[in-house]
C-alpha cells in the first residue's frame, strides 16, 4: 500500500486553536485513548498538537489539538476548521458526508462529530473529527484513514471510539487501560495453545486463561475465582435490520426469555440500549443462581453491539455476586474498547459488504482470500457459494455446492445452506439426493417458507402435481403472501381441473 502523507493536518489547527491567550505548557486537558499494538505513539509535540498516534507505515492518523477555550460554538469552530482545510487543498477533507453531535457517556460532554472523505494518489481517504468543550479548553480529535483498507481503517476507528475527555491524566500520557490488571493481546495469550486463529483480537487480563471453542468463540476465565469468565462471541447477524437500536432491542426481549429457562433463579436486572464509543450497545444484567452449588448467586452482564455492520458482538460476562464488581466494568469496557477482527474476518466483513452492493466479482475475490485461514464459519462458506454462482453460474457448480456442503457440516442447522444445495442437486437431477436434503431441512423447520417452495419445484421436476399441489397449499397456509407460491398453485389448479 502507498504510504500516505499525512502530516500537514497541523497547518489547519495551528490556525484555528493557538489563537487567544497562550496555554501554560503544564496545563493541558485530561482524557484516555487506546493505542493500537503497535503503533506509533507521540506526545509533546508543541505548540497545539498534544498527540499524533500512527500505523508503523503512517498510512493512518490520530491527532489531538487543543487550546484554550474558545467563545465561539463548536459549529462555528469546525465552519471555520473546514474552511481552513478546503482553503489548503486537504485532501480527505473533500466532502463533507455527516455532522451531528455525540455525547461521551459518563462525562457530561458533548463534542461535534464531522465526517468527511476524499482522495490522495488513487487512495479512497476517511476523516473524522470530534469537536469539544471541557476542563476550560477546546479540544480537537482528528482520525484519518484509508477507507479501503480495513488492517489500518479498523484499528484506528476502535481508537477513536474508546476516546473519553477528562477521565484521565492530564495529557493522556498513558495508554487507556483497566487500572486493576495489566493487559494482554488476546492472539498473544493463545499462542502456542490452539491449532484455530480467532476471528478477532482483544486486550484481556495477562493472568487469566483463554481458550478457544471456535474461531469465533473465545472463552477468557480468571483462573484465581470459580465461575468467574468472560465469553466473547463473534457471529454474523443473518437477520439483522437497518436499525441496529432496533435490532438490539428486540435481542433483548428474547435474551429475558432465553436466559430464564437456561438459568435457574433467573432475576432480571438492567436492559437498555446506550451509545458506547459512537455506536448502540445493548446492556443486558441478570443475577441466577450457580448450578451445583449451595444458594450461591451469580451476577451476569452482556453486552452486544455491531462491528462492519452485519457481524454481532457479544461479551457474557459473570461471577459469583460476592465478586463480580471487582472486574466486571473494567473488562467489559476494556474489551469493548480493544476489540478488532484479524485480517481473514476483515476480508469476510468486506466481501459481504460487496456481495450486498452487487460486486460480486470482488464479494467472491475476497471471500476466497478469507477461507485461506477461516474455514470454519457457516456463513463464510455459505456466501462464497453464493458469489461463486452469482459470478460463473453453472460453470462452477462443483464448487458452489461444495461450499453449501461445508457451510451446512460447519452448522447442521443452516436451512439456508441445506436450501442451495439441494438446489445444486436438482440442477443435475439428482432427486433423490435432493429430496434427502431437503427432508433434513423440514427436520429443522417443518415449515420453512423457502424449504416448502423448493420442495414442490423439485416435485413439479418430477412431474409430480398431486405432491406439489399438496406441499404449495402447505407453503400458502403460514406464507399466504408469497408471489411465487400463488402462482404455482394457481397454475395446478387450472391444470386438475382442466384435466377432470
């Protein structure tokens, strides 16, 4: 990738925050930022930069301003901001995509968030920038990325989110952290422990225990406490809104029914939806009590949210009640502020996201690059079947059906994935083997709307219309609106009664 030069952002700030009275140089305003692993990190830099934070090959930034307390309106400030940029030439600050305002939880301060884009070298640039009031000064935190490029766009948007104003020392001049336990990289913890990767890194507790029970599926356990473990999960939302409020919500008002008949002493505590590091996260509390013990309660807490929009995160965090407000914040929020997908599941997040839009050459290109170290998610196989068909058709329909095949073995309940291969089986009319698959998927679901329609094209293929006719009716009764159904039955209908 073409390294980015990014440095001359100063030039708009210098303009726009060292104006008024000079700041002492021991008076600068308190916040916590995490730095990515890795990256550059660079304080005291003069005048009103307080901080630069950059990938190693400076293709992303991270910048801090700051000055004294400005009269003006944070809109007024960021007009005039935006003016000095486009003045300059600067190239991320082309286009202007969104303004609205976003409050810091906990903090009482509110900051005006820009969004912006536009291009160097060929390079598709994002900007965002928060500007706020507080401690007596104005502050300015400013993140520029390549939009294409999730390995240096992820990073930096994770450490843009866990920014919080005034909750640290003065400065930042240490690394947003738990402050009750060193932390550790999670991919550093497993090594040398599990033949899987994980699908996404974390910082977690250096003396507690992690293990994987799938490459999405990370259990994290405090070896010092019984049944005290965080579970972190990482699965792609099939049936996720446009609304991920929305979406949210309604995962909690099945979590109470779910979590009532899993846990016994099931006593519901807190539910809601917040804003957490610029996105909706459902905050879930319950208290249970623990199998195989006596009248010993637990605490849990879980906390879901979206990453790349489509893939749902979820931090099930408990202990027993006498210990849990130990770590149980820090965790979480450690956690929630650390967490980014390894290169293989940004590929995967990518290629859905083309898939979605209609790029499906690219969908599939990406796809394929994902299962190069990803080979056990359902819905990784699943799509890439998908785009391979999409793209070539039946000219590969070995390969489409072999990803429905390892998409259903990786997850038996996939009625999707059962659905296309049965389709791949009626193409070269294999019946039997179709009607085989299918029969597994009304096992599941007896009656699955596309499993139902599926099943009676295969019989009208085997010009079959008594069990066709039968089997539509059967669609009709719990899907009386779907078009194609109607037809069909219309269709055979006229057909028998023709025939009489």
């Amino acid at each position: 990738m073409k390294k980015l030069q990014l440095s001359f952002l100063a030039i708009v700030a210098v303009t726009l925050l060292a104006m008024g009275n000079p700041v002492i140089a021991a008076d600068y305003p308190s916040y916590t930022l995490h730095v990515p692993s890795g990256w550059k990190d660079n304080k005291g830099l003069g005048r009103d930069m307080l901080r630069q934070i950059t990938d190693p090959g400076n293709n992303s930034m991270i910048e801090v301003y700051y000055g004294k307390e400005s009269p003006d309106t944070l809109m007024v400030l960021a007009d005039q901001w935006e003016a000095a940029a486009k003045g300059r030439g600067i190239p991320y600050m082309t286009d202007r995509n969104s303004s609205g305002f976003h409050d810091y939880p906990g903090t009482g301060v509110r900051a005006l968030k820009r969004e912006y884009s536009g291009r160097q070298n060929n390079i598709a640039l994002g900007c965002q920038i928060y500007f706020m009031k507080y401690d007596g000064f104005t502050v300015v935190v400013v993140g520029v990325y390549p939009l294409d490029y999730p390995d240096y766009r992820e990073p930096l948007l994770h450490a843009l989110a866990s920014f919080r104003p005034g909750t640290g020392s003065p400065g930042g001049a240490v690394e947003r952290r738990a402050s009750s336990y060193a932390a550790v990289d999670l991919v550093v913890a497993l090594e040398g422990a599990s033949n899987l990767e994980p699908a996404f890194n974390v910082k977690m507790p250096d003396t507690w225990r992690a293990s994987l029970a799938s490459s999405s599926s990370v259990k994290i356990e405090n070896p010092d406490i019984k049944y005290n473990f965080l579970g972190v999960d990482l699965s792609y939302a099939e049936n996720a809104c446009g609304d991920e409020k929305t979406y949210l919500e309604l995962l909690g008002n099945n979590l109470s029914e779910q979590f009532a008949m899993q846990f016994a002493g099931f006593e519901l505590g807190e539910m809601r939806v917040s804003q957490k590091g610029g996105k909706p996260v459902l905050l879930y509390s319950f208290k249970y009590s623990i199998p195989g013990t006596e009248n010993v309660r637990g605490s849990a807490t879980q906390w879901n949210f979206f990453v790349e929009d489509r893939f749902l995160v979820t931090l099930f965090y408990t202990a027993p009640e006498f210990s849990s407000a130990s770590f149980q914040g820090e965790i979480l929020s450690e956690v929630f502020a650390s967490f980014e997908l390894r290169p293989a599941w940004g590929s995967f997040a990518d290629g859905l996201t083309a898939y979605f839009s209609g790029d499906y050459r690219k969908s599939e290109i990406l796809l394929k690059e994902s299962l190069e170290t990803e080979k056990n998610d359902t819905w990784l196989w699943y799509f890439t079947g998908l785009s391979v068909q999409a793209v070539h058709g039946l000219d590969q329909l070995a390969f489409s059906s072999e990803c429905f095949a390892k998409s259903a073995t990786v997850d038996p309940g996939n009625i999707k994935a059962l659905n296309q291969l049965a389709a791949c089986f009626m193409v070269i009319k294999d019946f039997e083997q179709a009607h085989a698959i299918l029969n597994d998927a009304l096992q599941i679901d007896p009656l699955d709307e596309e499993t139902l329609l599926n099943r009676t094209k295969l019989f009208l293929q085997e010009k079959n219309g008594d069990q066709a006719l039968a089997t539509v009716t059967t669609l009709l009764s719990t899907h009386p609106d779907n078009e194609e159904a109607l037809m069909i039955r219309d269709k055979l209908v006229q057909l028998k009664e023709s025939a009489l």
